[in-house]
C-alpha cells in the first residue's frame, strides 16, 4: 500500500492505468488493503488544473489477476485512454475509524523515528508492502528499513507529536 496524502483531507488510494478491451474499460491499481476496498471510497477524485473533481466509477469488476472499472461518459478505449495515469483519491472522512492502536499508513508517513535511547533515525518516507510484513522506509543521515511490528520493534506512535519510538538499533 502506497498511500499519499495530497492535502490535509484528500488520500491517493489509487492510479488508473491501460485500457481493457472495446468498451471503455480501465485496468485500476489499489492501494488499499484488501485491493478490492478501493470501491467501497467512492466517489472517487481526482486532481485536474489544481482542482478536485468528482471520477465517476459507474462499474466495477474484480478479477484474479486485475481489477477493471468504467468511468461514466468514456464508453470506448479512446476516450478512457485519456484517464490513464490519473491518481484516485478519496477524503479522509470516508474512511472508517480505527481502534485504537490501529493506524492507517498515510498517517504514519512524514513522522519522525526515535529510538527507546532518543536517537533520532529520520522521517517515514514511505511503507512498502513485504511479504512478511510492512517496512517503514526511513530517511535520515542514513536510509532504513523498519519492520512495522508492534509487538516487536514499533514501542509507541503518538500521531499529535508526530513521532514513532522505536527499539531500533541506529548502525542497524
């Protein structure tokens, strides 16, 4: 999962990509968890000339291999080809809430790592999605990768000081 903030309000949990077949159909990448959640944050927005405007999914299928989607009004592979590339987001309010302890990735990104002896690692750039469990991509004087384990190596997020504590060793 990749998601981005582009605002304080609007999350990137998408991309279009290649048109499938004569009917205007969209191959969509996911970056939500389970993939198939996409649909459930519609509508769904895009940025157009520094504005946000409404994407209109009016189908949607969910394949083995790939997830398809058409967009209303771009009924052949033409038309469709012009939203290829385009960045799908929603607004933060569409999400549910979490437990607590829970939290969703785009929150996580742009936090600062410290470690249980206060030394700082970096800042969470990214999460990448491993077979065996999320890493937090950290950049600071030296790029690390983080399992995302709480019971582990994650100690404590407190998302109002924007940091992570983690049990970490630095030369690691």
């Amino acid at each position: 999962m990749n998601n981005r903030v582009d605002s304080e309000n609007h999350i990137v949990i998408g991309r279009i990509g290649s048109t499938y077949g004569i009917k205007g159909w969209l191959k969509v990448q996911s970056f939500t968890a389970p993939e198939t959640n996409i649909f459930d944050y519609q509508p769904w927005l895009y940025q157009k000339r520094g504005q946000w405007v409404v994407l209109e999914c009016d189908t949607f299928e969910a394949k083995p291999e790939r997830l398809l989607i058409h967009i209303k009004g771009y009924d052949n592979p033409e038309m469709a080809k012009q939203l290829t590339g385009l960045e799908i987001a929603t607004t933060r309010d569409q999400l549910p809430k979490l437990p607590k302890g829970e939290y969703y990735w785009h929150d996580l990104i742009g936090l600062e790592v410290v470690t249980t002896k206060q030394v700082s690692l970096g800042k969470v750039k990214n999460i990448l999605s491993n077979a065996a469990h999320p890493l937090l991509e950290i950049q600071g004087e030296k790029q690390h990768l983080l399992p995302l384990l709480f019971d582990k190596f994650i100690v404590e997020v407190n998302l109002s000081e924007r940091k992570i504590i983690a049990d970490w060793d630095p030369e690691f």
